[in-house]
C-alpha cells in the first residue's frame, strides 16, 4: 500500500471514529427528545387538576405545539443551513430548556399553555441532527451511508426515551407524594444536561457563504401552514365539542385559503435567488416521493394512535373491542413502541447493504398490510399485537429513514430544512388523520349499545385509511430513481448540485 493511500485511510478511519462519536451525544440528545414525548402523557390527568381546567383543555396543549412547531421548524433548518447547524440546534435546546422549567413552575393554565407550546421548540432537534452527521461524512463522501444508520439509531434513542418517560413519570409521582412541581423537574434536568451535551460535545457544521433569509418567503409559507393547521385543529375542536354544523364552513374556508396561499408561495419561491425553500429540489423524483410518505405516514404513526387506545377499551360485549383497562391498554402501547424500535434498528442493520429505496418500500408495504389485516383480525388481543408489530415495524424504518432519503436528496446547504419537511409533513399528515378519525368514530356513537362507543365500521375505516396510506407510499417510492440516496463518488459533489431548470 502507498504512503498515501494509507494517510487516506487512516484520515477516513479517524473521521468514522468523530462521526460514530456525534452519533452518540445525539442519541443522548433523541433519549430527552422522546422523555418529552412520553413524560407527561400519563400526569394528565394530575395536571388537569392542579390546574384546574376541565379534560377536554388538555387538546389546547397539543393544538398549540403543533401550530408553533409546524411554523419554527422550517425556519430554524433554513437557518441551521445558513449560519451553522449546531448554533441553532443549541437556540432550540436553551429554548426548549427554559419552557420545560417553565413548565414545572407554571401555576396557571395559560402560563403552563405558553410554556408547553414553547417547549415544541424540541421537533428541529432531529432533522438538525441528521444534517449535522449528513454534513460531516459528506467530506468523505460517506455522507449518505453514515447518515441511514445514524437515523435508525436515533430513532431507537428517541422511542427508548419515550418508553422511559413514560415509566417514570408515573413512579416520580407516586414516590414524591403526588408533588406534581417536584415529578415535573425530572425533565427540565434532562434537557439542561442536552444543552451541555450540545454545547460541549457537538461540532459545527460549515455554513455556505453569501446565503440569504428569504424573509418574505418565510412569512407566506407560515400563513399557509398556520391556515391549514389551524383548520384541521379546528375540525378536531367540532367533534369533540360537538360546535354547530355551521363551523364546518369555516374549516373549508381557512383549508381554501391556505391552499391558495401555499400556490401562491411556490409561485413566489420559484422567482427567488435564494428561496426559504427551493421548489426545484422538492420537484426532483428523489424528493418529492419522500415528502409525500412522510405525509402519508403520519397518518398512522401520529393519527390512529387515539383510535387504537379507545378500541383496545372498548366493552368487547359490543361484539368487537378488547375491553382493556388503563394498564393493559398501556401495554398495548408498549408493544406498538417496541416494534418502532424494532424497526429502527433493523433499518440501521440493513441499511448499509441494501438499497435504500428498496428498505422505503419495503416498510411502507409493511405498515400497509399491518392494517390491512386489522380488517379481518381484530378480536383478539394476539391479532391485534401481531398486525401493530407489522405496522410498527414498517413505522420505525421510515421514521429513521424518511429524513436521512431527504438529506441524501438535497444539495449542498439545504439538508438541515430538507430534512426538517419530513417532519413538518408527517406531523401535517397526523393532525388531519386525527381530525378525520374523530369525525369518522364520532359518526358511529349512539348507533351501539353503549350510546359512547363508535362502531366497528367507523374503526375499519380508519385501519382501510392507514392500510391505503402504507401502500399508496409504496408506490408512489417506485417513482424515486435506484440509484438515489447513494454515496457520492470522489469529486462528484459538483455533479450532485441540483440542475436549475
């Protein structure tokens, strides 16, 4: 072997050694992300009350993360690309940090609204991780291959956090005496630590010079998202608060305009130099199929997750339900949580050897026949454990992979908000899923015995909705080219700018 063939290896070995270094604080990092997730979901209850506000306010919470989210993220990644990925992640991790002390502290229903709707501030960290990594092995051009195993282990890291918080909280509360400031500190530590982590441990990434904030871009798209979140919350508000049919008017006026607003932003991108987000890049086959499951999958990953908690305690005299109770419904949950996990680490495993658009299509189909066979199986406990497990599986592999495909397909300085679309599409996809399984079930109530259960057709056709999703992903991730997503040859990174057309 040459000198310097050698020196060449040795310089990749040592920059394989930083980035599996990176993947470690940033799987430290996805642990506090999924405690978020999954720490306060049972202190519900506990919160309502101290609080004191009625059960159906708890939605306000997630109605307003969702509209702050949905609106920061893509302008967060846009500026993780241009002045440095870690400085913004490190402004999330602060802010998020602030707001879940905030949170421990908050005495009042709105104080604890605005504190948790800041706290969402924690969605950007895993797509300005993914562009952190991506960023870092592309000066090797191993960019692509080290980026899909690293999101398959941060996946694992983020559903491992959510089982914990979950575990937790519930114990810290019943040890501390039902102290509910006390329970509630456990997670501020937890994200104090990651700002040190991120502080400390993480890298920068090199920013491209002469970039600019398409300021006026920004604002369109966040109209548009805040009008089409802001009706399919509202849809969600109808049912559950059984509004007038006149507010249903309002939910078409406001999805109108921000589809309207969102043609008019694409139009207006088109004519920027440097636009909020390039239109040209999401028209690409290698992009546009992943921002479409990313979509399609939210819907259920993120929207039948009520639904299957309400049909796993539905009385099963009614001839179809479980008849659980709090606990195992828990379990059931726990289950479907494993084999996320499950199907992160399988993605991380394969990803290396098999081709990345065959691994998408794969468990896209997965979580199409995991619902589908919740159509002829869904009596017994074991049916429907087996078909979440396929489900789950299939869900895990394209959480890890959808924004590792977006990174891998966007040029270079667009892989922090090409990833970050990923997110803000599936969480899109989940809240109209919501919306629409509850209008769905809420259609059966009082046609069954129980006067409150929904019918068993109302719950087939939320798991023929999320069958449909999984297998019209699939197909649409034929269209993505074969040879996307792979590692760039040396000296091919001009050759992998996007053409302007």
């Amino acid at each position: 072997m040459s000198r310097s063939s050698a020196a060449a290896d040795r310089l990749r070995g040592s920059a394989l050694g930083i980035t599996a270094g990176l993947i470690g604080w940033f799987v430290f990092v996805e642990i506090t992300s999924g405690i978020l997730q999954g720490y306060y979901v049972p202190l519900f209850s506990d919160i309502v009350i101290a609080l004191g506000v009625h059960d159906s306010d708890v939605n306000w919470f997630e109605a307003a993360q969702l509209l702050l989210s949905a609106l920061v993220v893509p302008i967060m990644a846009k500026l993780g690309d241009m002045y440095g990925h870690k400085k913004v992640l490190l402004a999330a991790a602060i802010l998020t940090a602030a707001a879940t002390w905030w949170l421990a502290f908050a005495g009042d229903f709105w104080s604890f609204l605005i504190a948790w709707s800041l706290q969402g501030f924690y969605v950007v960290w895993l797509p300005l991780e993914i562009a952190l990594i991506f960023e870092r092995g592309r000066r090797q051009n191993h960019g692509v291959s080290i980026t899909r195993r690293a999101a398959g282990l941060l996946v694992v890291g983020l559903q491992a956090g959510a089982i914990l918080g979950a575990l937790a909280a519930g114990r810290i509360f019943d040890a501390s005496g039902g102290d509910l400031t006390f329970t509630l500190i456990f997670p501020a530590i937890a994200v104090t630590a990651t700002v040190f982590v991120i502080w400390f441990a993480v890298p920068d990434s090199k920013p491209m010079p002469g970039r600019q904030l398409d300021t006026w871009g920004f604002v369109i798209l966040a109209w548009g998202l805040l009008l089409i979140t802001s009706a399919l919350v509202y849809m969600r508000m109808i049912n559950e608060l059984e509004l007038g049919a006149g507010s249903w008017a309002w939910v078409a006026v406001l999805l109108i305009a921000g589809i309207l607003v969102f043609v008019w932003f694409a139009r207006f991108e088109l004519r920027q130099k440097d636009p909020a987000i390039d239109i040209r890049v999401l028209r690409r086959p290698e992009m546009w199929p992943v921002q479409i499951t990313a979509f399609l999958v939210g819907i259920s990953l993120l929207g039948a997750q009520g639904p299957l908690s309400t049909y796993a305690g539905t009385d099963s005299s009614l001839g179809y339900g479980l008849g659980l109770d709090a606990s195992a419904r828990s379990n059931v949950i726990g289950v479907y949580l494993v084999s996320l996990i499950v199907g992160a680490i399988i993605f991380a495993l394969t990803s290396r050897r098999a081709s990345p658009r065959i691994i998408l299509i794969a468990a896209a189909a997965l979580v199409g026949i995991g619902y589908t066979l919740f159509l002829p199986f869904h009596q017994e406990l074991w049916q429907v454990l087996l078909n979440l497990s396929i489900a789950g599986i299939g869900s895990g592999a394209l959480v890890g992979a959808l924004p590792a495909a977006a990174a891998a397909a966007a040029p270079a300085g667009q892989t922090g908000i090409s990833s970050a679309l990923t997110n803000t599409t599936k969480t899109i996809g989940g809240t109209f899923a919501s919306a629409i399984f509850g209008v769905v079930l809420a259609a059966g109530v009082g046609t069954v015995a129980s006067q409150t259960a929904a019918s068993l057709g109302g719950y087939l056709a939320v798991w023929a909705i999320c069958a449909a999703g999984g297998f019209l992903a699939a197909v649409l991730l034929f269209f993505v080219p074969k040879v996307a997503f792979a590692d760039e040859a040396p000296g091919d990174e001009v050759a992998a700018q996007p053409t302007i057309l």
